[in-house]
C-alpha cells in the first residue's frame, strides 16, 4: 500500500470537519440548506486513504 499522489489534499478535508456544525443545523431545521455544501469539504479527506499497489501476476510475467 501507497499513499495516493496528492495525499496532501487530504488536509482541505479538515476544512469540512471544522463546517460539520453548520452541516448537522441544517439536517435539524435550522440553517439554510446551501450549509449542506460543507459536506463537499469532507470528500477532500478521501485523498488520505492509501491505494493498493497493482498485483502482478507471476504466470504473465512468465510468458514474456
């Protein structure tokens, strides 16, 4: 396992647990609904998800 390439991104994420009050406000009735736009910033921490390497098969290897 790798971190992704712009792993660094992930950090834009903490931005939408900073705007998670104003999220859970307009899910109780009590903000605008543009608040829900917040949640946008949370995909951001996405980035610090690690991918998988690519599994090489050995019997293709083989063949070439």
């Amino acid at each position: 396992m790798q971190m992704q390439k712009r792993w660094w991104l992930g950090f834009l994420g903490f931005i939408g647990i900073y705007k998670l009050p104003d999220v859970m406000a307009a899910f109780n009735g009590q903000a605008s609904a543009w608040e829900y736009i917040y949640l946008s910033w949370l995909i951001w921490l996405l980035y610090f998800v690690p991918e998988t390497a690519p599994k090489h098969d050995a019997a293709a290897q083989d063949k070439q």
